[in-house]
RNA sequence: CGGAGCGUAGCUCAGCCUGGCAGAGCACUUGGUUUGGGACCAAGACGUCGCAGGUUCAAAUCCUGUCGCUCCGACCA
C-alpha cells in the first residue's frame, strides 16, 4: 500500500473527548473514528489491524476443534421469552419494530440462537462434543459507553458454545477454551491472566475471566505472587480470621451516641470502640423486600457475592426513608439486635462473635455487648465482604496484592440452564433423553485490540507486534521525487518485500522527513525501512524496529533482514 | 438513573464574568523557499457560536428549556 493513496488521518493533538491512552491513540493513528457515543467506524488502518486479531482468534478456535459459523444478528424476541432473559437483561436489550409493529431484538449474546439451533440439529451423544463459534456484532444497551472501543454499544465478539453429553466431556471443552485463549492472546502480544470469575446469578459452575494488567482497567483482581492465586475482586477470598477472641461480659446495653452516624465516629473518643468490633447494619431490597445485612464494621460489601448469596441480581441498597419505615432510625443507628421480621444475611466473619457493638435501631443511640447469635438471628451466613490488598492468600497465606485489569475474554461453565429452557435435548447410550451440557466461551475482540494499544505504546504511539500491526514494515524514502535513487531503492525493496508476501506499506508522501518518522511512531508498525541520501550514498539503508535500535546496513542485504526479524518474532 | 463538567472552524482552544465587527494555533488550498525528527514566508478558503424560546436597541456572552458529549457510580466482552 501506499501512504497517500490510503487513509490514515493521524492527530497531533489528543481529541477532548479521550481520556486513556489506547483510546487517544486509537484516534491519533488514524484507527478509528467516533460517529456517536459508543459506535465508531473502523477506518483502514484499524480494520486491518482488527482483521488480524480475528484472524488469530479463528486460527486457535479452529485448532483447538471449534466450528465457525454465523447467527443472526437481528432476533425474536419469542426465543429471549423461553430462556427467560427477555426479563432479567431487558436493560441491555435493544428492541425495534418492523413495519407490521412486531418486535426484534438487537442480540447482545447467542445463547437463546445457538441453543435453538443445536436442540434441532442435534439428537444423539454421537454428535457431540460440539463448539460453535462466531465473530460477530454484538449491540448492548450499554449504560455508559466509555473509552473507546473499550465499552461500546455494538462491538465485535467472538463468542463460542460447546454442547456436551457427559459432565467430564464439558470439563475438557472448558479447558480446550482455556488453553485456546492462553494461545491467542500470547498471539496477541498480550500479556493476560486467567482468574477466577464470579458466576453471578448463574450461580454454581465455574468461569475464569482473562485479564490485561492495565490501569485504565474497569476491573480489579487479587492476585498471590507466591502461588500464582489470582480472582476477580467480585469472586476472591482471603484468609482472614474470623472470630475474635472475647468473652461475653454483660447482656445489650443501650448507650447514648448523639451525633454519630459513621464507623469511624464511633472509634473515636470518647467511645473508642473499633471498627472491627462494631457491625455494619446495611438494608437492601432484595425484590421490592427489604433485607439486613450485617458485616464488620471495617468491611465492605461485595454485592457480586450479595447475588450469589441472595439468588437474584435485582437488589439495591434502600433509601433513607425506606429504612426509616422499616427499622425506625437512619442509617448510622442501625442494628439487627430483636429484628425478627426481616431476613438477615451476615457476613462469614461475624460467625460467633461476641461483645460487639451496633446501632440500637434508634437515632442516637448504640447497643454494646451484643453476641451473634444470643441477640441477633442470622438466617444465612454467606462469604460476603470485599478483600482487601494486602490480606493472606486464602491459598497459600502471602499477601494479596490488588490491580485493575481490563477483561478480554471469558470462560463459563453454563451447564443446563438454556438447554432445559430451549429444549436441546439428547439421547444418551442407554436411551435416556438428556439436556446438553453447555459452555460458552466470549473473547472482546474490539476491545481485544484496544488492549493491546493500552498495554504496548510508549510516548510516541502504538508498539504493534507484528502479529496484529495493520502493515509490518513501513518504508521511508525521505526523497520521493520518483527518478530519484532513494525513491527508487524505496520502490525496490517494497515490491521485494510485497513479493515476499510482507504488509508493507510506502510512505511516499512529499513530507519532512521527521512528519514521516513521527506518523510511523505514532501508528507503531513494526519496522520501519529508512532510506536518505546520505546513507544511500554508501549504499546504506537503515532499519529501525519501532522500540528498538536503529541499525544501517547495504541496501541489497534490507529485504532479507526484515524477513529474519519477522521470522525472530514469530519464532 | 444519580453526581460533576463541557458544547465557538476538520482538531486543540481563547472570547462569556462585565452584552457592541466571531478569533488564535494546528490542519486545508495556491505560490515560493526548504528537506535526516511534527519547517518558513506570502496569499486564501473554512462558522446556524449544539438546538429552541425569552430578555435587550443589540446575545457566542444574560435567563429558561432541550439535545449531545466527557468524567465518577450501578451493567458487561
């Protein structure tokens, strides 16, 4: 390709509207551009770029057994009623009408399609195991679409299902994804994590999600250098203790607080009491239905736990006037000492704690010398605080450390969830009808390229691997007059290099030469093939992978460098 | 949806407080000089000041409404 007949509108200066790098960078070199919030157009450079990405993805899906095909982006609803998914993620539903006023929606995932599918095509245990994968648009109705490609309201995904007869059958099409998606984000340039995921509402099996270590990352994962222990914040455990070590001294005794409303107040004098020996009284409305939940006072709640503990994503925390009507005090007075009425989950933590205090269900007041259990009835004790940086790895007791990541792919164990619901059934080698046992399996891709922007640039723009850059040699002749030698060298060595079956791309612009060099930077290529006078008058050329040394050598000897630092690369 | 901020040329932004000719830099066009790290000179083109209403002799500027964008929180690949 050459420069000018493409189009890559690089910026010097970053858009307002990018807030982290890769997204800045994304705009910068000409990848991408916003139509609106959360939808972009891929210009040349970007497609190229993403292309490569899906190009690895299939090539690993394909090794590792999967079957591409491609579903329908556009949906009927009547299939989201049957899983029943029309409710539970009708906020992220797109929905349209056509002409005759009947509804579609926009898919955000493929469960329902794929399940429809295989519960048609697929009878028999002999048909299985199967994976079908796609990539694809998916459209969410995102809340907040930010940064970028990073969270978009259509983005692309390539998402996978596998459909096994057995259990142990599912457990090996688990680990197939697993170790495909090791592969491709190593392919990637990517340095990505698997850690334990939270199951949500889905509840029981398990999942691993993939993570880029990245400070723009909307996730956090604990992570143990020791044992190599790592899981989402939402998912991780620590080896915190749990009791401590008082004895009852007296029954509830109700003190004066005026004035204090917060866990730290109360620590302070002249009531002194610490943070971990006060409980935190929350009120959430589990569906409409007001429930309490106690933690430490130098806790927090973790509300992916709270779902898995309460069996619903539909809570929230209450309102102060909803708690007033149920509990009769503000938040800052709350407590479970006598409350009968409502549920109570606790946190694992209190489990037989004793001489603690909490609010006394008054405004301003306090009860101290409170002992779970003998004042306050806990109907469910569940795992529910966030771990901290710092605390013991639940695995092997070393200190956790915290960092945020962005997710990039994800592994989910599903089981019989949709199978049930849409109906794939099997017969088993004993007659016996049967659900499917499914994965699935959901890469980011869009946001797989972005990042790789976020975890390799430096000040002057993108480091690309060769496996995903959108071109990997950019060759610089700083004369493009045609007759001239550097223009001719320039021309030689880019058809070689085409001839060799090598992305290159010709920057045969008429600009100075530090606009060409600052413009390759910018968009990162690999290597870039330097050609002046003055080098060339000893018959030089200069080559300069992008973040490495420049080095100069005969201008017959160029091609077959750059086909060794490309082969060094993929070896 | 709650909180915060911003909408002026393709991009970055000034002007707004204190109403009075719509501006700068970059980018773009033409000509010239330049040519190893985002050049220089000259001439030019480019605007519904987000939109609607109001106040006023006069509104980018003040008021009301509205739409959009960005950031923080809840959702997720």
């Amino acid at each position: 390709m050459r420069w000018s007949r493409t189009l890559i509108p690089t910026l010097k200066e970053t858009p307002a509207e990018a807030e982290i790098v890769s997204h800045k960078l994304l705009l910068r070199a000409g990848l991408v551009r916003k139509l609106t919030g959360g939808l972009y157009t891929f210009l040349p450079l970007g497609l190229r770029a993403l292309r490569k990405v899906e190009q690895i993805v299939r090539e690993e899906m394909n090794r590792a057994g999967a079957l591409e095909l491609l579903m329908p982006a556009l949906q009927p609803p009547e299939i989201w009623q049957q899983s029943g998914r029309y409710e539970t993620a009708q906020e992220v539903l797109y929905k349209v009408r056509d002409r005759a006023k009947k509804e579609w929606v926009l898919g955000p995932t493929h469960e329902e399609v794929i399940t429809t599918l295989v519960a048609g095509e697929i009878n028999s245990y002999r048909q299985m195991p199967k994976n079908f994968y796609q990539i694809q648009v998916k459209f969410r109705d995102e809340i907040r679409p930010r940064f970028g490609l990073m969270r978009a309201k259509e983005f692309i995904m390539k998402d996978a299902y596998s459909f096994d007869a057995t259990d142990e059958a599912a457990q090996a099409s688990y680990h197939k994804m697993y170790d495909a998606y090791a592969r491709i984000f190593q392919r990637c340039g990517l340095k990505a994590i698997p850690v334990e995921a939270d199951t949500g509402v889905m509840g029981g099996k398990f999942s691993h999600e993939f993570m880029v270590p990245a400070a723009a990352g909307e996730n956090e994962v604990a992570f143990c250098d020791g044992c190599g222990y790592a899981a989402n914040v939402e998912k991780a455990t620590s080896a915190v203790e749990k009791c401590c070590d008082q004895t009852i001294e007296g029954e509830v005794e109700k003190f004066a607080t005026p004035g204090v409303v917060t866990i730290e107040a109360l620590s302070q004098p002249p009531y002194e009491v610490p943070a971990a020996r006060q409980i935190k009284t929350l009120v959430y409305l589990a569906a409409s239905k007001p429930v309490l939940i106690l933690l430490r006072g130098d806790d927090q709640l973790n509300e992916a736990k709270l779902t898995g503990a309460l069996g619903t994503a539909t809570f929230r925390a209450a309102e102060a006037e909803e708690i007033f009507a149920t509990l009769g005090a503000h938040p800052g007075s709350l407590g479970a000492v006598g409350v009968t009425h409502l549920p109570v989950y606790a946190d694992e933590r209190l489990r037989e704690t004793v001489e603690m205090t909490t609010g006394a269900n008054a405004d301003g007041f306090h009860l101290r010398h409170v002992a779970i259990g003998r004042d306050i009835q806990v109907a469910h004790w569940a795992d529910l605080r966030l771990v901290r940086a710092g605390e013991a790895c639940p695995k092997c007791g070393k200190s956790l450390k915290i960092q945020r990541a962005i997710e990039v792919g994800h592994v989910f164990k599903l089981g019989t969830k949709y199978s049930l619901a849409m109906n794939a059934l099997f017969l088993d080698e004993s007659g016996k009808q049967q659900p499917a046992i499914m994965g699935c399996y959901g890469i980011g891709v869009t946001r797989t390229l972005q990042a790789v922007i976020e975890q390799r640039h430096d000040d002057n723009g993108i480091i690309w691997p060769i496996s995903v850059a959108p071109y990997t040699v950019c060759i610089t002749p700083l004369n493009t007059a045609p007759e001239s030698a550097v223009m001719q060298c320039a021309e030689r060595i880019y058809a070689e290099l085409t001839e060799c079956g090598v992305d290159a791309i010709l920057d045969d612009r008429n600009e100075r030469p530090g606009v060409k060099f600052k413009d390759s930077e910018l968009v990162g290529f690999p290597i870039r093939v330097g050609i002046g006078e003055k080098s060339l008058a000893k018959g030089e050329v200069e080559i300069k992978p992008r973040g490495g040394t420049l080095v100069s050598l005969k201008a017959d000897e160029a091609v077959e460098k750059v086909l060794s630092l490309i082969a060094d690369s993929a070896g």
